[in-house]
C-alpha cells in the first residue's frame, strides 16, 4: 500500500467521482472501487530512516481500521459514523442512566420529569463528543461551538421528546404492575429497562437528523463539487 503505483487514466478516470479524500491509503481505495483483473506487485526494501518522522500514529491507524470497514461490503448496512454515533450514545447512555438513577432518588422513579432531565444531560456530553470524533472532519470550532450545539439541541428535541414520550407510555401501560411491586431496586431495574428502550428510539431520531443538519452531508458534497468545478477550469485553461 506504500510507494508509487502506475494505472491506466481511463481506469482512474472510472472510479475517479467515487473516491473518499479521507482514505489514509488512496491505492486501496483505487483498487477496491476498481476491482482490477490483474495486479502487480514490484517488491522494494525499506531501510533505516534517515531524516524526518513516521507521520504514522494511533489515529492514522484508527482512520485506516475505519477505511477498511468502510470499503467492506458490511458498511452498506452500517456505516462508520453511524458505529462511532452509536459507541457515543453508549458512553451518553451510562451518563443518562447515572443521572436518571441520581433524580429518581430525589424526585421519585415514577416522576416522567427525570427522564427528559437526565436526557438534556446526555444530550450535553454527546454532542461534544461527537464534535470531537464521530463528525471530527468537520468539526465545530470556537463560537461554532455554541452555534453547532443549538442546532444539535433543538433538532435533538425529536429524539428526546421520542424518548421521553416513549418512557411515558411505558410507565402508563405498565403503571399497575409497577404499584404492585414493593422492592425498590425491583422498581428501579424495571424503570431503567423502560429508559433504556426510550434511549434507543430517541439514539435513530438523533443520528438522521444530526447528521444532515447539525453536521451537514450535503455541504460536504458541495465542497467537493466546487473543487470538481476549479480543476475542471484549470484543465480548460491549460488546454487553450
């Protein structure tokens, strides 16, 4: 995957509209994307390093692990985003469920106020988190910060009132059974399976929206149409 390679220019000229930028290594995005008939490998040995340094580091590996998920046939059904939004939701799970389980000490666990709390607490933590790694390729900045968690928040609010509205019809359908018990851990086990599954239906809302809004797909694909346009130009230009 290092060194120089050679292909044709209609070969490229194929895949050329289909290649991802952020690939660590463009010859394996070449050639997944191509699938070539014949491929040849001339060998070369490396030796000690005289100057400069590996620009080889723990995320570069990272990117590479994503690359390969990504070129796989199994990233049609999930991709690398949605995985690292989910492994985020995750880490903003046990910060709802921390809090949940801190309200409900205070408030009482039939109290239907302590699931949106504990929500808008996660909610926090997950977008700073995925500011930092899930949508770090065009991560907010400075006052885009505030700007970026607005956005996050009030197209969250889907999400959350999913989540909390699916809490409440929980605890409704299952208000009976929750009186009979008498065990407090008993109703506390019981509450958190209910917020567990308003976790997940709030988690879909929050990704679909997010993503073509807060961290929008479509200006990414603006940007790389106005770079098409320049070099497009560049090569009338030469031409004439």
């Amino acid at each position: 995957m290092s060194g120089f390679f050679m292909l044709r220019r209609a070969d490229f000229g194929r895949v050329e509209k289909s290649l991802d930028a952020s690939g660590f290594k463009i010859l394996l995005e070449i050639v997944a994307r191509l699938v070539p008939s014949k491929l040849r490998e001339v060998p070369y040995t490396f030796r000690m390093r005289t100057a400069g340094q590996s620009k080889l580091s723990s995320k570069i590996v990272l990117q590479y692990l994503g690359q390969l998920w990504r070129l796989s046939s199994v990233s049609g059904y999930m991709s690398v985003r949605f995985i690292k939004f989910g492994l985020v939701g995750a880490s903003g799970t046990i910060v709802n469920l921390g809090a949940f389980l801190a309200l409900a000490r205070l408030m009482g666990a039939h109290n239907w106020r302590i699931s949106a709390l504990a929500t808008v607490l996660a909610n926090l933590t997950n977008y700073l988190l995925n500011n930092l790694w899930t949508f770090v390729d065009r991560k907010h900045r400075g006052w885009e910060i505030v700007r970026g968690y607005l956005s996050y928040l009030s197209l969250s609010l889907v999400g959350m009132l999913a989540s909390t509205v699916t809490f409440a019809t929980l605890g409704f359908a299952f208000r009976d059974f929750l009186q009979s018990l008498r065990s407090a851990t008993e109703i506390y086990g019981i509450t958190m399976a209910f917020q567990l599954a308003a976790i997940a239906v709030g988690m879909v809302f929050n990704y679909e929206l997010n993503k073509k809004f807060t961290w929008n797909d479509d200006l990414l694909r603006g940007n790389r149409a106005s770079d098409e346009e320049c070099a497009q130009t560049l090569r009338k230009r030469e031409a004439a």
